[in-house]
C-alpha cells in the first residue's frame, strides 16, 4: 500500500518528467526564460543565440547600413554640387535611421548597453555612425570649403540626432552639451541668409523642448519654449515674399490708422501666441502640475503687459487687445 501511494505522489508531481522533459510551473528564473521577441520558454543557450539573432536583424543590420551609407557618400566630391547633396543624403539618412532604431523594444536597447558595458568599448552602435558623419561634415567645411551658410540644417539635424540617441550612457552628458551646441550653431549660420533653415531647426528645437518638459516640468523649459516660439514668429514673418510683406504692412497700417506709432502693429500681429501660450498653460494646468502652471501664467500676464504697451499710442489697437484679451479669458477661464 505505501508504495502505491508513493508512486501516487510522483505521478501527481509538477515536476515529474513528461516524455523526458521537466516541465516547471511557477515564478520566471534564469532557465525558465521568455523570451521578449517570441514569447517562449527558451533554457540559457537558446535564449542567447535568439537574443543574439533578434539584436543582429534589428539593430546592427540597420547600423551598419548606416555607416556603409556615409562611406559611400565619400565618392564624387570632385562633382559641382555633390558635397552639399552628400552631407544632406547622409544627415538626414541617418536620422530616418535614428527614428527607426526607436521603434526597437526596449528589450534590445537594454541588452546592447549590457553588451557594451560589459565590453568596455565606447564606440559601438550610434557612435560609430555620428563619428563617421561627423567626418562627412568636418570635410565639407573644411576640405572641401562648402559654404557654412548652407549647412546649418545639417548642423541642426546633427544635433538633433546626438540628442536623441541615449544609448552611450557614460557619455551622455558631453554628448548632450555637443547636441544642444550644434543645434545652436546650425541656427546662428543660418539665420541671416538661410531662415528658412533657421525655421526648422527653431522647430526641432521646440519639440525636443516640449518632449523635456513633460519629462521634468521645470521653469527653465517653458521659459526656453516661449523664447524660442516667440523667434520662431519673426522667422516665419521673414518666410513671407517682401512685396506680400509690404502690402500687408500698408492695408493694416492704413485700416488702423497706424501711420504714427507703426509698432503698435506688433501688439497685434503677437497676439495670436499670446493666445497659444495661454493655451500652453491651461494644459499644464491639466497635468497637474500647479507651480509650473503659475509660473507660465506669470510669462503669459508679462507678455499681456507688454504688448498693451506697444499699442498705447493708437487708441482703436488699445481697444482691440482688450476685447480680445476679454475673450481669450472667457474661454480659458470657463
């Protein structure tokens, strides 16, 4: 009898074999592994060499498409045009590569910085390719004397790309500074005789901002948002063909009676971002975040000030920032 019950037991165990298998029911450990791609039950060595293939068919075949991509771009500078269609094609190239690399579960970009970690060699990955695309644009500038004017959306995008590949993390820091610098850079080379470039990277800019904002809710991001957003106005006002410019100029200035005190224009012209950062603000109220919320309406009110200040001189403009202030607090304040 008792050994009858015993082989009961074993027969009933979880763990008793099945066809030769162990089969285990219970909490996930190194040998019970599921894998992230595949969702199986993978022991050590099938789980690496999936893993491994997975990593290679989705991160290093892009990577290496890449870099291959930026050599080849080194051929036919010797063509008139050629360097400034290269340093584009390779800028924007990898940042189609770099928005792509994004959609790669976190589960890979995990176990590349493991790899990396463990390996102690810095330039893997993304870091190989903005070295190598920094070659590009450093001949380009400085080899083959391409006008720098030309390429400050190039800078702009480089930056761009710098800031949102995190994937270094010891160097995260000093690339994030270098990101911030050519983006800057890409601005100020642009601005004067290109702004429509200046325009896009005043966009990119504004995005990267607003993606930061939701990270840390501080002051200093809706400050640099408003600033930025405010000269990105001037740079779409400039976008515009002259005689358009002029012959709006003229219409408004003569319906408002305007010929006096021509900045009282500005208060209007203005107005619709004053409405957009109120706007801003409202959603920040939305999210919570109270403090950043006040300090937003403390710019709002400051620019509010401002522009009334601009119209003083022209009664029928005083008026109209009025109502539409009225207005505007109507619909926010509801």
């Amino acid at each position: 009898m008792l050994k009858k019950e015993e082989g009961r037991i074993k027969k009933a165990s979880p763990l008793a074999p099945e066809g030769g298998r162990k089969k285990w029911i219970g909490t996930q450990t190194p040998t019970n592994y599921q894998h992230p791609v595949d969702g199986g039950v993978l022991n050590p060595k099938e789980k690496d060499k999936k893993f491994n293939n997975y990593v290679s068919t989705n991160w290093i075949s892009i990577t290496s498409l890449n870099l291959l991509s930026l050599s080849y771009l080194h051929y036919g500078w010797r063509f008139s045009g050629f360097p400034i269609l290269a340093i584009y094609l390779g800028v924007i190239g990898t940042a189609i590569a770099t928005i792509y690399q994004k959609q790669i579960p976190s589960s890979t970009k995990i176990r590349e910085v493991e790899n990396q970690t463990t390996t102690g060699e810095p330039l893997t990955g993304i870091a190989i390719v903005i070295y190598a695309l920094g070659i590009l644009l450093v001949r380009a500038i400085f080899v083959a004397n391409v006008d720098i004017t030309k390429l400050g959306l190039a800078l702009g995008i480089s930056g761009w790309i710098l800031l949102k590949n995190d994937r270094i993390q010891r160097t995260l820091f000093v690339q994030n500074r270098i990101g911030i610098s050519l983006l800057l850079m890409g601005w100020l080379v642009s601005v004067v005789t290109q702004p429509w470039q200046a325009f896009i990277i005043s966009i990119i800019g504004l995005f990267l901002l607003a993606e930061n904002l939701q990270k840390s809710w501080r002051g200093i991001d809706i400050s640099a948002i408003f600033l930025i957003g405010l000269q990105t106005t001037w740079l779409g006002w400039r976008l515009i063909p002259v005689p358009t410019r002029q012959t709006l100029i003229t219409t408004t200035t003569q319906i408002l009676n305007a010929q006096n005190s021509p900045e009282s224009l500005l208060s209007l012209a203005w107005f619709p971002y004053l409405i957009l950062m109120v706007w801003a603000t409202d959603w920040i109220y939305r999210r919570q975040q109270i403090n950043l919320a006040k300090f937003s309406e403390k710019i709002c009110l400051g620019f509010g000030i401002f522009l009334n200040i601009l119209s003083w001189q022209n009664p029928l403009v005083i008026f109209l920032n009025f109502l539409a202030s009225t207005i505007t607090l109507t619909i926010f304040t509801e």
